[in-house]
C-alpha cells in the first residue's frame, strides 16, 4: 500500500501528472468571484467560507476522473487488483495519493486566498481545519465515483453528475464550521458532523468502492 | 503448485462461452491454451485469475500463488524501467536485481522513461515483472505479442527457468513458443454450442 501510495505521488508531481492544476483551478475560482460579485467588503467576508469551500469541492473533482483511469486504460489496474494487495487498500491508497496532492495543499492555501475575500484572520484559521477535517471525505467519495465509472469512456461528467450530491453534507458542514469560526460564534455540533463525515466515508467507502471496482473490471 | 480446474464454465457478454472445462496444471510444467480468436482463452485466464466468476465449477489452488499479465502490459509510462519493475517488487515485499533486467535484455534501458520504449521494449518490462513476483503459478495472456524472435527465446528460456524451479505456468498462445515438452489443451471441445435459434418467442417478455 505504501508502495502504492508512493508510485501515485511520484507519478502526480511527474510531468502530465497534474499536481498543482487543483490548486492553480482554486485560486482562479477564487480570484473570479470579487469580479462578479463586487468589491464590497462587507459582503466578500460574508460569502468567503462558502466560496472556499465550493471552490475546493470543485478544485477536487478536477482530477478525481484520473484516479483509477489512467491505471485501468494502461492495464496496470488489473494487475493490481490480481496483486496480494486488498482492493480495499488499493482504494485508500489512491485517496490518500489524492488528499496529499489536492486536499492538503488546497486546505493550506486556503487562508492566503481568504485575504481576496476579506476573510477575517481568526477565520482562515478555523478554514484550514475545516478543510483539513473535510477533504479526506471529499478525495475518499470521490475514489467511489471514480471506481463506480472506471470502464466508462469520457465518463468525467457523470462522474461529477455522481459525486457533486454526495458532497452536500460535506459542504454543508464544511462551510459551517468555517462560518461560525470566522463570526466567532459557537461551533455547536458542526464540527462534530464534519468529522463523523469523514471518518464514516472513510471506513465504510473503501468496500463499497473495492466491491464496484471488481465488478466494474469484469 | 498445482492448480486444479474442475468442470468450470465462463461467461463473457452474459453468455456461457466455455464450460465443463477439466484440465490439471502440475508443478514444474507448462500448458498452452489453444482455440481460434475469439474462443475464451482471454475470458478463461481472467476468471483463473480471479477478476471474475466461474458461472459453475470450481478451481483448486492456493490464489495468493498466482500472478496474472494481461495483453496490455501494465507499464507507467511515466516511471523509469527501474522504477517500474520496483514499484512491483515492494508490492510484493521481493528484492529487485539488475540480474532480472539482464534476463530480458533491457539492462540498458534502466533509467530510461518507459514512455520513450518501443513496444517490443515495453513488453520485455511487462514481462520482466512476472520474474520479480514470488509468484508461482503464471497465467499469461499472448505474452510474445510484439516481441522480434530473439526476445520470444529470452522469454522461453525464463519460463524453463521458472519451470525448473518448481513453478507452472498457463499460456494463451498462437505461436511455438520453443519449450522443452509442454501440453497443449485445445479450447474447441468446450465450447458451448451457439444460442439456440430464436423462434420467435421470448421468455423475457411474459
């Protein structure tokens, strides 16, 4: 699994690897919304946690389609699969290969691109941890979709189609815990969900995922 | 090893292609799958290798033995050779050699990107991965595909090593491949006979 893990970082910082693309998508997204909603700072502090977090969500999707693709079209992911390595492991380690080059540099540039949004400092801090906490939820829904349209070609779309509702709960508590973090009110339970969220993606979503995979290489 | 398949039958498409097939693969030997394009061979390896369901039968043999390779060769073509043939060394927790890259004759291609290979190349590599598993039963699908007569002779002369060691292997192949007395079991026995021809009346619309 390591190994594994190891094999999908080297090959996303290779070049065609498309490290750095999420993030480079996250700042345009970012930057693009002061020009449509206006320079008024009042309101740019209010939307910020939300256009954060959208904008991560969509930063992530950007290479989920990639995950078990490239693998699939080169035969390797059979090769894999037949391997003494569990399917599930294989699922992980693709996640996590995921979260290290999406998840966790967009959840660290996060507060810098919430000085464009006025986001208060005090903010930016509860940003990064919900982020932190949230997008191993979002890399690990996202290798299910992403094994649930593996022999698809062009199945991108629909693998957005898929994923986007499945990272509502996310969102939605997502963005709340970095709301209430940057108006200094109470946490409440928000924090609490986020965490449930990925902790439960992250057990249960590996088997579901190896179970879709092996159908899907049949 | 041994790898014992008892009256199995495969599927492709939802429809049975091959069944009560019988064959015993024994330790130190090799056996060649035979039968026109199109046959199974493809479908019976793949069910053999555990990527999908026998539809009756079953196989005995001890499954964390057996190591696959497809006709695509599986090869990252942004890694290295070296890179390549390691990553699957560590997955198998073996210890990869220069003398492996020797065997298939791409020693001098060791840090090379597999992306600037020839075909001819990139299938020694795919190749070369089967001599660094521990594996001991080889199920392999048209493994001389676009190999030149010399590297078809690289690969023989592994596959006698590997069968000298104990092992056994299962191929799917057109051509001589030059082994020391193998087997052959011909597909064309098995075959199930084409659907029965539809007379107008389908059960799936009652």
């Amino acid at each position: 699994m390591i190994a594994l893990l190891r094999r999908d970082l080297r090959l996303a910082i290779r070049a065609g690897g498309g490290f750095g693309l999420a993030l480079a998508f996250f700042l345009i997204v970012v930057v693009l919304v002061p020009f449509g909603v206006g320079a008024d700072m009042a309101v740019l502090g209010r939307v910020a946690a939300g256009v954060l977090w959208t904008g991560a969500i969509l930063a992530c999707l950007l290479s989920l389609d990639r995950m078990f693709a490239l693998d699939f079209e080169d035969g390797s992911l059979e090769l894999l699969v037949t391997s003494p390595l569990p399917t599930e492991g294989i699922v992980l380690a693709k996640a996590a290969a995921h979260w290290i080059t999406t998840g966790l540099p967009l959840s660290l540039a996060a507060p810098v691109l919430g000085i464009l949004l006025n986001l208060p400092p005090h903010g930016a801090v509860w940003m990064v941890i919900s982020l932190l906490v949230g997008t191993p939820a979002l890399s690990i829904i996202g290798a299910f979709g992403a094994a649930l349209t593996v022999g698809i070609k062009r199945g991108g779309l629909l693998l957005s189609i898929l994923v986007l509702p499945m990272y509502v709960p996310t969102l939605i508590f997502g963005a709340e815990v970095a709301r209430r973090g940057s108006e200094g009110v109470a946490l409440g339970s928000s924090l609490v969900m986020l965490c449930a969220i990925s902790l439960l993606a992250v057990g249960l979503l590996p088997f579901a995922a190896s179970k879709v995979l092996r159908i899907n290489l049949k | 090893m041994t790898l014992v398949a008892k009256n199995i039958a495969v599927e492709r498409g939802g429809r049975v292609i091959l069944k009560d097939v019988n064959f015993t693969l024994q330790k130190g030997q090799a056996l060649i799958l035979r039968g026109h394009n199109g046959i199974g061979k493809t479908t019976l390896l793949r069910s053999l290798a555990g990527l999908q369901p026998f539809v009756t039968g079953q196989v005995d043999a001890d499954m964390d033995t057996v190591a696959y390779a497809s006709h695509a060769d599986g090869v990252k073509s942004q890694l290295s050779v070296w890179e390549n043939l390691e990553f699957w060394a560590q997955t198998y927790g073996t210890d990869l050699s220069d003398d492996v890259l020797e065997s298939f004759d791409i020693a001098d291609l060791k840090t090379r990107r597999a992306a600037t290979l020839s075909s001819g190349q990139k299938r020694r590599l795919g190749l070369a991965r089967l001599a660094v598993l521990p594996s001991k039963i080889l199920l392999l699908d048209e493994p001389t595909i676009s190999l030149d007569a010399a590297s078809v002779r690289l690969f023989a002369d592994f596959i006698t090593a590997h069968l000298a060691k104990g092992g056994s292997a299962l191929i799917a192949t057109h051509i001589d491949l030059g082994l020391p007395d193998v087997e052959e079991l011909d597909l064309s026995p098995f075959v199930t006979s084409a659907d029965a021809p539809n007379d107008g009346f389908d059960e799936a619309f009652i």
